[in-house]
C-alpha cells in the first residue's frame, strides 16, 4: 500500500470513528428545518426563518449519504454538525411536528440516546426513542395515530410497556409503527426517593434531570427535533464521544444503584465501540453494594440480553474480560447451589477460551450451513461448567449449564441443546483427532457417528477441542481506563486513550502470534477436518438411511420393541464402513447378523 493510500485510509477511519470532529462555525443552522411541509421548497418557507438550507434528497428512503445531510447546532455554541438524517426520518420528525402543531399540545420533542450518539459517529441507526416534556408515551401515540387516521395514512396498535421499578425499569414506553419504523414514545423522568424504599417516584421531569438519570454520558444527548439542535445537558457527551470515553452522567454508584444492569451496559459500549473507561465508573462497578443489587434488583432475562448484546458485538472476549475483571463472572454466569467448580481460577479460564474462540471465530466456517457465531463462543465460555450436574428439587439430575444457561440467563432450550451436543462432542473428538496424528488411524464408523450427532455443529465441536488443548499463556489483557485527574489532582488532558486505527485494522489487537506448540496443534486439527472431508463426512447428518424401521422388522418378521432401535443403530454403523453398498447388500448383511 502506498503512504497517500495508507494517509487516506487513516482519515477513513478516524472520519468514521469520531466524525463529530466536523464540528465546525463554519456551515448554517436552520432551526426551522423539519417544521416545513414534506417537499415544501426553500421558496415557500415560512419568511421568519433567517436561514435556510437546501437539502436534496435521494429516492431511496434507506439510503444513508451526503445528500441527506441536515446541519445541526450544538447547543447554544453556534457551531453545527452535520447529520445524515434519512427521507423517512425527515417524514417522521415532520410529521410529529405537525401533530403537535395542529393539536396545540406544545410538546417538545427530542429523539434520545442510541441514536443521537450513532448519529453523530456517522454510523446507522433505527432505534428512535421520543422523549416528551409534557405527557405520557401512549397519549403521545394517541395523538400520533389519529392523525395518521385523519390523513388516512396505515395505523397499527399501540403497544404499552408499564414500569416496574422493583427491577429497575423505571419508565412507561409507548410503541407504535410509524413509516414502517418502530418508534418508542417515553416522558422525560425525574424521581424522588423516600427514606424507606430504594424504588422511586417517577414524575415528568425536564431534560436535564433526564439526562443526569441515563446511562452513560454518550446516551445523554438529545436532538431536539422542534429547533434541530443537539442539546447536551449533562456537558460531557459530546466531549466524551469525541475523545472516546465510557463515562456516567453522575457519580457511577448512584447511576448504577438506580439500575444495577448499567454496569453490563458499560461493558458492553466499552467493547462495541472500543472506548476508555471512566476509572471511577471501574470503582464502583467492582463494588460489593453493586453487585448485590444486580443480583437482587435486575430479572435474568434482561441480563441475558445484555450478554446477548456483548456476544454478538466485535469483541467479546474483551466483555468477558471486563465482567471478570469486575468481579462480576459469577453473577452472570450463576451455577445452581451446591455445584462447586474445582478449578481455583475458572472465571479466568473461561475468559481465556473465548478470546482464543475468537481467534479461530471463523475456522471453518466457510462451508457452515447456519451462522455458527454465538455458539462458538458461547459454548468456549462454559467449557468450565461442562461434566458438572446438580440434581433438582424433583430428584433430577441434570447437567449445570442447562441452569446457567436457561433458567438462569433465559436463552432458549434450543441454545443450551446447542452448547450441550457441542461440548459433547468435543469431548469425542479428542482421542479421534490425536489417533489421526500419533498413526495415521481413522476409523469412519468412530468419526461419522460423532459428526452425525453434532450435525452442521461439527466443526464447532473441534474447534472446541482445539481450543482446550492451546497453550495457556501467562498473560493478562490490557483494557484502557481513563483518568480525568493525575495521582497530584491536577486534571489530565481530554484525549483518545487508545488506537482507533490500530483496532479498526486489527481486530485481534491483543492476540499474540502462535507459538510454535500452538501452530501444530492449529495443524493437527487442520488435518483431521480434511480426511473428515475425504472420507464424504461432511453433511452425514442429512444422508438418507438404507433401511428404516418398518423395512428391518418386515425383513425379520418381528413386531416392533426395545431390541429394534440397537438393531437400527447397528445397521447405521455398518452403513458408514460402507459407504458404497447398496439397499440389497444390506439388507443380506441384516439377515446374515440377526436372522
């Protein structure tokens, strides 16, 4: 690559990553952008607006380029951004506009969090959140709706998620469809809590108290859709999305108690985006008093969705690395009482096989039937827990992840078959893998069967194998933590604490080269995956059996009972030694064996 190609590449990327560095004085503001009239010209606009601007759009609704750009203030600065707000987005906020105008209901209206912050990175986002300053979301949406209804546009029903402060879910959101997008419709909050109860009153409260009440301070920012502005309360969002820093709105012990599962949620921005963490956020989120309330105050099923999130994220063993680091391994990953795992270091085993599944998260997965990912990786993280059981109130015994995995996390049956069948099979593979490479063996009836039970999971199941036989590095990884003060007090320079480029180039950034044992284990496995593809294993799982049950019984005259299923099996096995026989053959070999 040429230096003027690598120079371009490296503006690419950090033009991608903090574009809000295009913050400028330099390019106008129209505050009265989304009150004008859908495709209304800059020749009929209302003649109060001082300034204007000319925005071409595409014919594409969904399509994300420069000529959606809309110049957005920040704050009271004068200066502006410049955002690609798309066609149906600029319906939208004309639209609600509009129900505001003709119902006299002096809403304001500001899109929240998620897409504010993405936005503003230049990155795509769908998740529109609408916070009102003076009304409930679902009378909002009632008002949305009738005029839809009144300009005969599609309505669809409004659907209500009530708060439940006991666990942490403290607003009331409204959801409706609107230009086939889902919008969300909340008030902006403010609360109070009694000196007896950690659950607290929730009120309609301004934009600011909101703010100081969200998550983290890049999730704080609003777009006021009525003066096309961004407004940044909590005066550290749009800093903190510049110099990439996670960081809470206040002090992290109190927005963490107010919700326990911010502390996953930091995690898992950390991660996605690559940013610094606030020290003092680490403080806290390390604390006894935090972990006990994410244990006590949020249901599992919204902490498996938060896991969910960071393991379909770019960089999930960094997650782990952090949920381990604060402490937390053992409130995600919760095992059923009385199930001790041997291991002194087990959290720290667990973290070391996911990062080495990601270095091989696409080995062999070019020729998958179905999107492998999340297994791999999930199945990596509870090597740990494998061969472990605990037996149930009913008397069951059953093995431990299935705890873990459904009735703690709340992933699906299918997901825990999944992890289980994979760590099975790994287990299998093993001796059959080492055979291969010590003499040469391999048995096809030994390696189909256990292909056929991992079925298109298979080379999941090895990579598992392959993982767990790596060399264990003596190593810890580094994850940036911003300071905002030196050991003295005196503050420390807002600035990026970590490499944009060197992650977005190099997305194994802490991953060191193979060693030498490594490479032939790597090469080991390499081996068997092919004699498992010269040997016609691969899609076993779908070959057609040569005889069913009903031909077996017809062909032994016997009736149906417990000796037919090992018969079938037998029958199986016979036909993986043989690959090329036929029906007749074996049905004769049948006759021979069991007549």
């Amino acid at each position: 690559m040429s230096e003027e190609d690598q120079q371009h590449n490296e503006k690419r990327m950090k033009t991608k990553h903090i574009p809000i560095t295009l913050i400028s004085s330099s390019n106008k503001h129209d505050n009265q952008f989304f009150h004008k009239k859908p495709h209304q010209s800059d020749a009929t606009t209302n003649n109060t607006t001082s300034t204007t601007i000319t925005t071409t759009t595409t014919t594409s609704d969904d399509n994300l380029d420069e000529n959606n750009i809309v110049y957005t203030a920040i704050g009271e600065s004068g200066e502006t951004v410049p955002l690609n707000i798309t066609k149906v987005e600029q319906q939208l906020f004309q639209t609600l506009l509009q129900v505001v105008e003709q119902t006299k209901c002096g809403t304001v209206l500001r899109v929240a969090g998620g897409w504010v912050r993405d936005k503003l990175r230049g990155d795509h986002s769908s998740d529109i959140d609408i916070a009102l300053d003076n009304m409930m979301g679902e009378a909002f949406a009632s008002l949305v709706n009738q005029y839809l209804k009144d300009h005969k546009q599609e309505t669809h029903r409004i659907g209500v998620i009530q708060s439940n402060p006991a666990q942490s879910k403290h607003l009331e959101t409204a959801t409706v469809r609107i230009y086939d997008m889902w919008i969300d419709f909340v008030n902006l909050r403010s609360e109070t809590y009694s000196d007896h109860s950690r659950i607290p009153e929730i009120t309609i409260g301004t934009p600011e108290q909101d703010a100081y009440r969200r998550d983290l301070t890049i999730n704080s920012l609003f777009y006021n859709i009525n003066e096309n502005k961004i407004e940044d309360f909590t005066g550290n969002g749009v800093d903190d999305l510049k110099c990439g820093i996670v960081r809470t709105p206040l002090p992290p012990q109190t927005t963490f108690l107010d919700d326990p599962l911010r502390v996953l949620r930091s995690i898992r921005f950390a991660t996605r985006l690559y940013y610094a963490i606030d020290h003092k956020l680490v403080e806290a989120a390390s604390s006894s008093t935090v972990k006990d309330a994410l244990a006590s105050k949020v249901s599992h099923e919204r902490v498996g969705i938060e896991l969910d999130g960071m393991l379909s994220g770019p960089r999930p063993d960094l997650a782990i690395h952090l949920i381990n680091h604060f402490g937390l391994f053992d409130h995600i990953f919760s095992l059923p009482e009385g199930v001790t795992i041997k291991e002194k270091n087990y959290q720290y085993i667990a973290a070391e096989n996911i990062l080495n599944m990601m270095r091989f998260i696409s080995w062999g997965s070019t020729t998958e039937e179905l999107p492998t990912r999340k297994i791999r990786l999930l199945s990596s993280l509870l090597q740990v827990f494998h061969n472990y059981t605990f037996t149930t109130k009913k008397n069951r015994t059953i093995p431990a992840i299935q705890y873990t995995i459904v009735e703690f996390l709340k992933f699906s049956n299918k997901d825990y078959d999944d992890v289980l069948n994979v760590l099975e099979c790994a287990d299998r593979f093993k001796p059959e893998v080492q055979k291969l490479n010590d003499n040469g063996s391999f048995s096809r009836k030994d390696v189909g069967l256990i292909v056929y039970k991992a079925g298109p999971l298979w080379r999941v199941a090895l990579a598992n194998a392959l993982i767990s036989e790596l060399p264990k590095y003596n190593r810890s990884i580094v994850y940036p933590f911003q300071r905002l003060e030196n050991p003295d007090g005196s503050p420390v320079p807002r600035s990026p604490m970590h490499d944009f480029h060197l992650h977005s180039h190099n997305p194994h950034v802490h991953h060191p080269p193979l060693c030498e044992d490594a490479k032939k284990i790597v090469s080991k496995y390499d081996n068997f995956c092919a004699s498992v593809a010269s040997h016609n294993l691969v899609g076993i799982w779908n070959t057609k059996k040569l005889l069913d049950g009903k031909q077996v019984m017809e062909l032994l005259k016997k009736k149906p009972g417990a000796w037919l299923a090992p018969v079938l099996q037998e029958v199986f096995e016979w036909q993986l030694e043989n690959p090329n026989s036929n029906e007749e053959q074996c049905k004769q070999w049948v006759l021979n064996k069991f007549s």
